[in-house]
C-alpha cells in the first residue's frame, strides 16, 4: 500500500546523491514505531524533516463523522514535515505507522546545519516539494472535475503502472476508497461501472486491467483535459507551436 498515492512522485531519498543521503541519515535519529502508532497529530508543531527508512507511514484525518479520510501513504525514501520546517505551519494530518517502521527524525538545527554546508540540498528539496505540489494541484483538479468513475479508473492505472505492471494493479477496494476520498459503497459503485464496461476485473487484493490501451483510450475520451506532456531534457529546448 506504500505507493498507494505516490502519483509516481520522485522520493526525496531517489534525488539524493550518496554523500548527502548519508549525511542526512548521520544527522538523524533513526525511531522506530510499532504497527499504528501515532507518529505525530494534526496541530503539532514539530520543526524538523521526517524521512522513511522502512515501513510506511498513513496521513489521514478522523472526521466529526466518525469517518476517516487517508490523504497519502509513503514508503522509503518518502519524507515529511516541510511545513513545520521551512514555515513553522501546524502538521495538517495524523501520521500513523502501518506495520514497523523506522523513520529518521531530523531536527532543524541538523538540517540547517547541513543546508548551511550542501547548498545543493537545497535544489533537491525544492525539486521533491515542487514535484509533490503538481501533483496534488492535478489531483485537486480531478475531484472537481471529473466523475467518480473516471477518478477510480485513472488511480488503478496509475497503480498498475506504479508496480510495473500494466495490466495488474495490488490494491483492495477499501484501500480504493480511502484514495478516492469516498465511501466503499461509492468505489464499489464505480469499480462496477467499470467491471460493466469490460475494463477491469476486481479480485482479491488486486484489480486486473482486462485491456490496458482500451482502458487509456476510455480515460482519455472522458478525461476532458489533454495530458500534461514531460518536460523536455535538460539542454533541449520545447517543441514550439506552429502559429
């Protein structure tokens, strides 16, 4: 589940060189945390970078409701707390443990100390934030855009191709729904819709894409939106527009 909703973001520890990874882990304190402990609470207030060694780590909130809305899951190399360090902002979610997990607790004097010393840090964190920060303006757009089922079938995609698989996506249908940001019953639903249609077929723990390019040419004739195309490589300029 730890890539659950990564969108195929870059992990800040895949950016690091090995010089500076071992330096943030040197200036760390490795903690370990038991399957569902409390890490830390909306509304603290921890100045500090967290980043995943092992295990994983849910961001997720308890509605007034009773329900629970899981916001991201992230695995290794994943980190957190840039809004505590670089803004003194409040945690804006729960993060809880699933399974053991260690994470690397680095504190702002550490990290400063380092950034005073690899300027280069400081790129590579703008790098990871910017990169999540896209994502999540891509995914905000989506909720209010786009149908549930189209939704449902853009996240198995992004699964499938998230576990190098095209055609096999390992995740339940609650772990669906909490990704969704809906009910089981209206995941259900859309996974239905879609199971109706031909373009998938839900299994235990998984979700078979039954047509991986019929499924693409169905997101893309409801997606509305023209996908973003990847940035040109560095030192190659943009296609230009004919007029």
């Amino acid at each position: 589940m730890a890539d659950l909703l990564d969108f195929g973001m870059t992990a800040l520890g895949d950016l690091l060189t090995p010089r500076l990874a071992e330096r943030l882990r040197a200036g760390g304190t490795p903690v370990r945390y038991p399957d569902r402990a409390l890490i830390h609470a909306r509304g603290d207030i921890k100045p500090g970078l967290s980043m995943v060694r092992s295990g994983s780590v849910r961001f997720g909130n308890p509605g007034s409701d009773g329900s629970y809305i899981v916001i991201t899951v992230m695995g290794p190399g994943q980190c957190f707390g840039e809004f505590s360090l670089f803004a003194d902002l409040p945690r804006t979610h729960d993060a809880v443990a699933i399974g053991d997990t260690v994470v690397d607790q680095i504190s702002r004097t550490a990290f400063d100390a380092i950034l005073a010393e690899e300027p280069e840090l400081s790129r590579i964190m703008l790098t990871a934030v910017t990169g999540r920060l896209h994502a999540a303006i891509e995914m905000i757009d989506d909720m209010r855009r786009l149908p549930l089922p189209v939704r449902t079938a853009k996240l198995i995609r992004q699964l499938a191709a998230a576990s190098g698989r095209r055609d096999h996506a390992r995740c339940t249908q609650s772990e669906l729904a909490f990704a969704l940001g809906v009910s089981r019953v209206s995941s259900g639903k859309a996974l239905g819709r879609l199971r109706a249609l031909g373009l998938v077929e839900p299994g235990y723990g998984e979700v078979v894409i039954t047509d991986p390019a019929r499924l693409s040419d169905w997101i893309r004739t409801h997606a509305e939106l023209e996908p973003l195309s990847p940035a040109p490589a560095p030192g190659r300029a943009p296609l230009s527009r004919p007029d």
